[in-house]
C-alpha cells in the first residue's frame, strides 16, 4: 500500500519530510547494529559462563570425593573445605546469572528486533516514493 505522499504539495514539504525519514531510519539502523551487538555479547558472555560453570563444576567433582577422606577439625580439611564452598558458590553464582534474563524481558527483546527488522524497509520505502514525489514536483 502506498504511502500518501500526495499531500506533500512542495518540494520543500517533500524536504522537510524527508529529512525527518532519514533521521528515523538513521535511529532505527543504529538500535538494529545495537541489538546485534548485544546479541554478539550475550552469545559470548554465554560461552564464557558455561565454560566457568564447567570448571566450577569439575572443581566440586574433583574435591568432593578428596574431602570425603580428610578428618574433619584439621588444616588439610578446613582448607579443602574452603575450596570445596568456594566452588560450590561460583556453580551456583554462574547458574543464577544464566537464568537471569526473566521469559518477559527475553520477549521484549524478540519484539524489538522485529520491530526494527519490520521498520527499516518501510522508512527505506517511505523515503523512495517522497522522493519520487518530489521530483515530480
């Protein structure tokens, strides 16, 4: 469907709204690199996380079984033990993180990349026919 540009009698009416066009589709094409950036990021703060509750993980695997065999109360013992809780914390720390972002906010975010993916072809196209329209002015 195309858009009313023939209420645009002059071309400095085609000026004035092309100008505004541009400026909104200079916005829409930085929020669009901006949602791709954060995509990137959170993709490789993913990466990251997992790999940190891997190691956190094979930590408590690996000290577990060592603490089992140490008496409670001596030095060899309370240190394992510290290493063990610290482990333990991290695992927990990098599972909460991971599940940080609540199904409402992940929505929103589809919505505005949509938004974006759906906006610039139509300002792309508002801004073809004004154009058109003043040429033929």
């Amino acid at each position: 469907m195309p858009f009313p540009v023939q209420l645009l009698t002059t071309q400095a009416e085609c000026d004035t709204a092309l100008a505004a066009l541009s400026l909104e589709l200079r916005v829409f094409s930085v929020r669009d690199q901006v949602l791709d950036l954060q995509a990137d990021q959170s993709a490789g703060r993913a990466t990251n996380r997992a790999q940190d509750l891997a190691a956190a993980t094979a930590s408590i695997t690996s000290l577990t079984p060592v603490l089992a065999t140490l008496t409670p109360g001596t030095t060899d013992y309370a240190a394992m033990n510290k290493l063990l809780l610290r482990a333990q914390r991290r695992g927990e720390d990098l599972s909460a993180t991971a599940s940080a972002q609540t199904p409402t906010e992940a929505f929103l975010k589809a919505v505005d990349v949509r938004q974006v993916a759906v906006q610039v072809p139509e300002l792309e196209l508002a801004i073809a026919e004004v154009t058109a329209r003043r040429a033929a002015l």
